[in-house]
C-alpha cells in the first residue's frame, strides 16, 4: 500500500521504521488482531506489553500468536479480570530475560 485516504498517514515500509516511531514521541503502539505483524514485533523485541483475551471455546485451527519462529521473552501478569461469561483478560507486561523454575500455584 502506498496511498490512503486516511490524512496524516504514513506508510511503514521495514522493521527500521518501526524502530524509529517506537523510539520517537508518538503515542503508544497498539496491533489490533495482525498476527504477522505481531509476529515480526516479538521477533525483533519490540514488544512492550501484551493484552489477552481468552475466550472459554475451541473453534479448531487459526492463526497462532507464537508460532515456530517465537522468540523467548519473558513477561510478568499486571493485571487480569474474568467477565462472567468466563472470558479471561489479561494485561502482561515486559519482564527481561526469560528465566526458568519451578512453577508455584
């Protein structure tokens, strides 16, 4: 895409683009259901916070949000809510590196 109508657009053309407005004074950058785009942020660690919602249904075979080339990266829980028809909403954010333990319940 080279052209919108939208005003004020500007067209990303490569991961050093990305970069560039993640380290510029614009707002926050929010992916709204890309998952290639997902993709390509978790690959090159550009990925501050993840939202999460888990629906309590299995419809088969989708997209995936890691798939096999993931990336390990490690993220700790900020915030979480369960609406009453069961859907979770989760709210991690960016922890470091990946460190690995037993897990406590």
């Amino acid at each position: 895409m080279e052209t919108s109508d939208w005003k004020h657009s500007v067209f990303l053309k490569d991961i050093e683009d990305i970069k560039a407005l993640k380290e510029s004074e614009s707002p926050e950058i929010q992916v709204w259901g890309s998952s290639e785009l997902t993709h390509l942020l978790l690959l090159h660690d550009l990925v501050d916070e993840i939202r999460l919602k888990i629906f309590p249904l299995i419809l088969g075979e989708g997209k995936k949000l890691f798939d096999q080339n993931a990336v390990p990266g490690a993220f700790v829980l900020k915030e979480n809510h369960i609406t009453s028809k069961g859907v979770i909403i989760a709210r991690y954010q960016r922890a470091g590196e990946v460190v690995t333990g037993e897990i406590e319940i």
